[in-house]
C-alpha cells in the first residue's frame, strides 16, 4: 500500500535537536518544524506501484510484481519513524491524537471515496455479479475500518494463487495493515523512550534502536516460521510483516545506514534497484512468500534509502527524482486504490474487452483518476481548515462519520440486491431439479438431442453463476491443512457398493453430481479432497509446507483405501498443476508416473478406476463477458483455453482398469471453446464448473459407474 505521506521524510537525524519546542494547540507535530522532501524516495514509490499495477494489469508478464507493496511497508517504516524521532526529540513526546488525526486526514479521504465507488458498484447489478454481493459487501465493510488483512487472513485467502472472484476491495488488505502501523508504531516508540528515561538512565536513541531492532528480528523470524506452516495467512497477518516497517525505521535511526559516498552509494542505489528487478520477473507465485524470500526486495529497498549521494546524473538517487518518476510518485496512492477495482470491474462493462488495447486505455483511466484524486481529493481534504484548526478528535470524530456512511452504502448494497440474490438462488435449485430437454452436455453428447437449440438462454444466469457451486465446504482441505478429511454419502447398508471420489477442487466440483447419483443408485459415496493436491504419488513443485501437507494428505489418504475396499474409484485434477520433475524427463512425465503409481495399489486389489480429463481453464471468468455480449463473443480459443497434454489423460490411456471420461468434445470444438452449451452455463469463475452444467453430464458419469462396477 503506497504511503500518503508525501510530505513526511526526515531531516537531519544527527543535527542537534534544539531547544524543545511548545507546540500551539490547535496545530498538528508535523508543524514543529517544516518538513524536507525526499526526491529519491518519492522516485521509489514510483517503483512500487507500477511493479505492482503491471502485476495486476499483466501477471504473467511481470510474475514477482506483488513484492511492490513491500517497498512501500519499507518506506513507510522509515518515513514515520524519522518523523516520530524528530517530534520526540525536539518536543519531548508524542502528540498521538494529533499524529493519527493527520493520518486520517491525509490517507482516508481517497481511501473511503474509492470505496464509496466500489460499494455503489456493487449496488448495480450493471457492473457486478449478484453472486459476488456477499463477499462484496462484507469485504468492503472489513477494509472502511481496517481490518481486511485478519478478515482474508482467517478466510485463508490465498494472495498469489487466487482462483476464483477476488473482489473490488482485497487489494485493501496492505491499507489494513499499514493502518494498524500507524496506530502501533509511536506507541511502540513511546514505551521505549519512557523506559530509557525512567529505568535504563541512557538515551531515548539507544533505547528506540534496541526496541525495534528486536521487534523487526522478532517479526521477521515469526515471518519466516509463519509461511512455511500457513503461506496464506502469513500474507496478511500483521506481525509477520512489522519486520519491514522496522528495517526502514532503522535505517532512519541509525546514522552509520546514511551512506554519503560516492562509490558505496552508487553501488547501493544500484544493487537494491537490480533486487527489485530481479525479484519482479523471477520471483511468482509459487516463491514461498513472504517468508525469507521477502528479504531480498526489502533489503533493497533499504540500500536504495540509505544511499543518499545526489553527486552524478546517473546516481539512482538523481534517475529518481526525474520528473516522470516524480509525478508517478506523487499519485501512488490514488494509483494504488483505483487501478484494483477498474480491473475486476472493468470486464463487466459492455462494449470492453481484455485485448491489449483495453488493458493499456484502462491503465490510463487509472493514471487520469489518481491524478482527479489527488488533485480534488487528497490534496484539498489534507489542507482543510475546518479540520486542521480544530482539536484532533474533530478529525477522527469526521473520519469515523465518513466510514459508518461507507459501510451503510455497502449495507444499502445488499439490501437493495438481497431479493435479487434470493431469486438465484431459488433459480439455481429450480434447474438442478427440473432441467429442461435436451439442456446442457445432451445436446453434443446424446444424438437424438443434435441441433437442439436454446436461443440465448444461460442457465444460470452469468451474474448468478459464482454462486452455482458444491455446499460441502467442511469435505474440503485446503493449504497446509493435511488431514485426509473423509465425508460419506449415499447408501449406509452393508453391502452397497463403494465409490469413492479423490481429488483436488476440480473433483470437488463433482461432488453433488455424484452424491444424487449415489443416493439414486444405493451407492455408498466417500470422498477425500484438498485444494491443489492431486491424487499422484508425486511431489508439488511448490516447495515448503504446502507442499509438505499435500504429500502428508496423499500418504493418509493411501492408507485409508487399503480399509475402505472401494470398488470404483473416481479423480479428476487440474491440468496445469506444478508438478517437480522427480528424475524423470519432465514434470509431465513424472505427473504421468505418479498418477499410475498411485493408482495401482487399488488396481492390484480390484478396484476399477474412472479417470475424468480437465475442463479448458479460462484467462477471466467467462461470465464477465456473457453479462454484457453475446454468447458468440465470449467463445475461447481451443489452443489457448484447452491443456492438450493433460497428464491425467496420458496417465489413463492403455491402463486395464482405467476408464477414461473426456468430454472435451462437450467443451470445444475443432478451434474453439464455449462458455454455454445446450443452453447451460459451464463456469462459477475461471476454471471450475457449475453444478448445473456437471448435472448436465450425470448419464455419462453414470454409466462409466455402472459399466465400472459390473465389471468389478
């Protein structure tokens, strides 16, 4: 999250702090003595926030881009504590109420506007799915008081590997946790100036420096523990993060990290410039983040503060404060808050696209709204008299007025949609149970359903799609959950023949399917899923403890079928899962040896298994595009959508034992891909499938089932 704080940048630390001050009432600290600016500083917020906004507009492009927000918790770590340093050694404390009144004014005007924005969109059925509202709005309420980071922290969200429908707002969480910063940090720098003072009798420097240099020591080895048994939250869990803020604090605190020589500073400046490079296209999602690997762009982001040589032209220090970078700077904040939302909701409009064209204009729009923002917005609310001429509470007392009409919008959102929201739901179980003829996979798979036609029907509806989804959550583990958690459906009698479903989310998404099916059949359905994790006996290329808990989840699972006797097994799996190589030739070929490795001990005791080749898996969520286009333009590529070597598949061919279900033929056509078939829907989001169309499919399945377990 870009730090505000424009104006904030320290002074020099070692010059005599001067006679202590007696600040009038009515001004804010910032005003004991005015504020130098920092052009190289301002030049590396610049940095950061295209790093991460080509993150977002082109991930696959820019992979690492996400380490942006780490340069800015580094800068805001150094601004503020050099800030508070300077008003404590000059006035002796710390004016809190005035300090976060400040914050307030500086940093929740453009936040809580872009809010307001994302609530009202929202609101419009127009411009997003009914599907997202609940997600949406508690979202938004969660990021208007701060608390986003905990509120995706304890939903295990998980940042770099998303899935399904981030919302307008997760982007929020950074502005969450730098918010908790600012409450924190000069309480922490107050109860270590106290303490020097009343019980070491030594300087309140010495005593600052030791506090936060154990609390960044502290927070960075928590950091590094913390991702390696839980990555998602450690995304967003706040002390796993104060380590950075306390690495630019003490480059601010330490006179000996302001580097003035040339050479040093040149190498610096340079060095930590060639870190954030690197880490952007070399680091993705797979880095176990932030954890150890977090260190390399923080570190140099420290090198590029710390050295302060402005001598050459060709300084990195000098290259910063170029005017581009300059103004890029300057409207960080606004760059940060708006370009998030315009991209989720941006696909939604009519007439737009997600060709290269759209993607540079709407990178434009983003640069033309931070400019609006903080030209009408920040800048004007910053300097207002009303509040800056006024006691402190005035401003929070404002700020907080502002943020309960921002949640009210938000509840005013849902209570507008709520009936809308129920008819989905209600229309969803509606086509479960009554289908019409011919709908869905019969009209390419069932011949005397060929040429069936629906017109422009979509059941569901795209902007109800998202919601068209397995309600099991409890069968299903994910991240570093590793307990091979077991769900029984269907028949309870001795005797009923045993199916049994494993796999990752995309052999969840079959779920209610196969469970109608069993309790039709008098089967006995158990099921084991975790998200990412396969059925195959090898490795994730994802190292650490995801990677660990799938292994320890596969092993469990293996030891649990040896009691179960299943006759039929039935498994699906992401195509384009990261498997390690494993002394093969390649990862294809070792995906393909541990699906067949894990298959045999089951096929050795009679079991017979059905092997479901992967669904296309789609850049966007085709729904953003059924809601405004026709069904003719949202039609994919069969190169670009398709895995054409799925492993599962190769894994499956000439096994005895092995049935093969591919229905790609009910997907795609010679050259192309579709997001409706037979009238039905086949996407909730990019890659996973609705109930409804998988229903759709239920004869098929049902038959290898049946063929399967005649033949056991």
């Amino acid at each position: 999250m870009p730090s505000a704080d424009h104006d904030l940048g320290p002074q020099d630390l070692n010059a005599p702090a001067g006679p202590r001050a007696r600040l009038r009432r009515d001004r804010s600290p910032e005003h004991a003595e005015p504020s130098r600016f920092i052009p190289h500083v301002q030049g590396l917020r610049a940095i950061a926030v295209l790093l991460v906004v080509l993150y977002h507009f082109w991930p696959g492009r820019l992979p690492g881009g996400y380490v942006g927000v780490d340069v800015f918790f580094v800068i805001s770590g150094y601004l503020i504590t050099a800030h508070l340093w300077r008003e404590l050694s000059l006035t002796g404390g710390i004016r809190l109420g005035q300090f976060w009144a400040r914050r307030a004014r500086r940093l929740l005007p453009a936040s809580l506007l872009v809010l307001l924005f994302c609530a009202i969109a929202v609101m419009s059925p127009y411009l997003m799915p009914t599907s997202a509202l609940q997600n949406e709005v508690k979202e938004i309420t969660a990021a208007t008081f701060y608390v986003e980071n905990w509120y995706l922290a304890l939903n295990s969200a998980d940042y770099l590997n998303h899935s399904g429908s981030p919302t307008t707002v997760q982007h929020y969480w950074s502005l969450s946790l730098e918010e908790q910063f600012y409450v924190m940090w000069p309480l922490l720098i107050l109860l270590a100036a106290w303490l020097a003072v009343r019980w070491l009798r030594r300087g309140r420097r010495g005593a600052v420096v030791v506090t936060l240099a154990v609390v960044t020591v502290a927070s960075f080895v928590f950091c590094v523990a913390f991702t390696l048994t839980n990555p998602a939250p450690a995304y967003f869990v706040t002390f796993g993060r104060m380590w950075e803020f306390g690495l630019g604090g003490l480059v601010a605190l330490i006179p000996a990290l302001q580097v003035r020589g040339r050479v040093l500073s040149f190498v610096l400046g340079w060095g930590g410039i060639i870190a954030l490079v690197w880490t952007a296209f070399r680091f993705d999602g797979q880095t176990p983040f932030p954890g150890y690997a977090a260190a390399l762009p923080a570190l140099g982001v420290a090198a590029i503060i710390a050295a302060s040589n402005t001598d050459r032209w060709w300084y990195p220090t000098r290259v910063l404060s170029w005017r581009p970078a300059q103004f890029t700077g300057d409207i960080s904040y606004s760059l940060y808050l708006w370009h998030w939302p315009l991209i989720v909701i941006a696909p939604s409009v009519p007439f737009w696209g997600l060709s290269i064209y759209h993607r540079v204009a709407l990178l434009v729009i983003c640069f033309v709204l931070a400019w609006l923002t903080k030209r009408f917005v920040e800048d004007p609310v910053r300097r207002w008299k009303v509040l800056t001429t006024r006691k402190a509470r005035v401003s929070l007392l404002s700020s907080l007025a502002a943020m309960v009409l921002v949640a009210g919008t938000a509840g005013a959102a849902w209570a507008v949609n709520a009936p809308a929201y129920r008819e989905g739901v209600q229309a969803i179980q509606q086509v479960r149970d009554n289908p019409p003829d011919c709908f869905g996979a019969a009209v390419v798979l069932d011949p005397s359903c060929v040429g069936t036609t629906f017109g422009d029907t979509v059941l569901p509806a795209p902007g109800f799609a998202g919601a068209d989804k397995p309600d099991d959550d409890g069968c299903f583990v994910q991240l570093n959950d590793a307990r091979p958690v077991e769900c029984t459906f269907g028949s309870k009698a001795d005797g009923a023949p045993s199916v049994v479903l494993i796999g990752d989310s995309h052999a969840y998404q079959l779920l209610p399917t196969l469970q109608r099916m069993a309790e039709r059949n008098g089967w006995r359905l158990t099921t084991f899923f975790k998200g990412a994790c396969p059925w195959s006996t090898t490795p994730l290329a994802t190292p650490g403890a995801f990677g660990d808990a799938c292994t320890q989840w596969r092993h469990a699972v293996t030891q649990r079928l040896e009691h179960l006797q299943a006759d039929v097994i039935v498994t699906g799996a992401l195509a384009t899962t990261p498997f390690a190589a494993d002394g093969h030739a390649s990862a294809h070929d070792a995906a393909v040896a541990g699906y067949r490795d894990a298959w045999k001990p089951e096929l050795d005791r009679g079991a017979k298994i059905i092997a479901v080749v992967d669904n296309p898996v789609w850049e966007t969520d085709p729904n953003k595009c059924l809601r405004t286009r026709a069904q003719s333009s949202c039609t994919g590529a069969r190169a670009d959508v398709l895995v054409a070597d799925d492993p599962l598949k190769a894994a499956a061919q000439g096994v005895d034992g092995v049935t093969l279900l591919d229905f790609t033929d009910a997907y795609c056509d010679q050259t192309t891909c579709f997001p409706v078939v037979g009238g039905a829907d086949l996407y909730r989001d990019q890659d996973h499938l609705t109930v409804t169309w998988v229903d759709s499919l239920a004869p098929w399945y049902e038959k290898a089932i049946t063929g399967a377990l005649a033949a056991r």
